[in-house]
C-alpha cells in the first residue's frame, strides 16, 4: 500500500491505538488519507460520519476539522498519509 500511496502522492505511515482512544479536533493543511487494517475505527469529518471497513480508503481534504475514535475494545490500526 506504501507504494501506491506514493505514486499518488502521498506517504505512508502505521497508527495504533488503544481501545477508547478519541483524537478530536484536527484539522491539516493537506489532504490526508486514511484506511483501517484492524479494529472498528470512527472517523467524523466537518460533522459526517464514516465508519470505513478494513481496507476501505477515506480521504480526509485539507482544511476539514476531523475526530477519529477506537470504537472496539481492542487495539486499532489503521495507516495514514498525507498529500506531499
């Protein structure tokens, strides 16, 4: 996935969390891409909510204020990118 991320333009990195973790109220300057490989991942994006499957891709467009919650009760993981 890291390969084709970077054709595309963007990098390509691993995020774990534990159960219950919330981080609220992000917003980037550049586009950022996301896909969960593992757990149940909740991202809400200018107030809409997404809850992707494993190894759907969401893009979340620069500017946009986001919040992203581990639903399960076990670790997530779930890779991110942002545009270069």
């Amino acid at each position: 996935m890291a390969r084709i991320w970077r054709e595309r333009g963007f990098s390509c990195d691993l995020w774990t969390d534990p159960p219950g973790q919330v981080w609220a109220d992000f917003v980037h300057a550049t586009d950022e891409l996301v896909m969960v490989v593992e757990g149940d991942v909740e991202f809400e994006i200018e107030s809409e909510v997404h809850r992707p499957r494993i190894g759907d891709e969401l893009l979340i467009p620069a500017g946009a204020n986001h919040t992203v919650r581990n639903l399960g009760r076990a670790t997530s993981r779930w890779l991110y990118g942002y545009k270069r």
